[in-house]
C-alpha cells in the first residue's frame, strides 16, 4: 500500500509526486480514518495474532474477540509492519 511513497524517501530517487503516490496516499488516509478502531489490550481476553509476509515486507494484527458486539468482529490492538526491500540478509 505504501510502495510508491516509500520510494519517494530513497536517496538518489527523484521525488515525483504520481498517480501512483497520490492514490497511495489517498488509501492510507481512508485506511487511518475508518474502523476498526483501536482498543485497548485487555489480557484476561483471548488474543490472536495474524501475519502475513512477502518479499518487501512483512506485517502482524494482534486482534481479539469483540464479545459486546458481533461475535465474529475484531478489534485489532495494534498493527505491526516493516518494508524489508532495503533489508540484506546475510546467510
């Protein structure tokens, strides 16, 4: 989702505004600012852990069971990311 704004912070990359960036950051805008909201961790609550990994990035929700409202909703409590494209793993 944040590609094309990543390569905007490169140090030799020339910083031209895109549709591509444009549209980036139009969704992390709206991403940001509708549900799910934040909730605090309560850890009498079972917890639950969803990643997901690519080969720029990897990503972590730790959500749990929204009991008050729809038993199949979830409240996420923190969102974990990282761009490892700049990343070099050494073996």
């Amino acid at each position: 989702m944040l590609q094309p704004l990543y390569e905007l912070l490169k140090k030799d990359h020339k910083f031209e505004w895109t549709e591509k960036c444009e549209k980036s950051f139009q969704n992390i805008k709206n991403y940001l600012c509708t549900p799910p909201v934040l909730a605090m961790y309560n850890p009498k609550k079972r917890c639950y852990v969803y990643t997901d990994a690519s080969k720029i990035g990897l990503g972590a929700v730790p959500g749990k069971l929204n009991a008050e409202a729809d038993a199949l909703s979830r409240n996420p409590v923190l969102d974990a990311c990282e761009n490892t494209q700049h990343i070099k793993i050494k073996n």
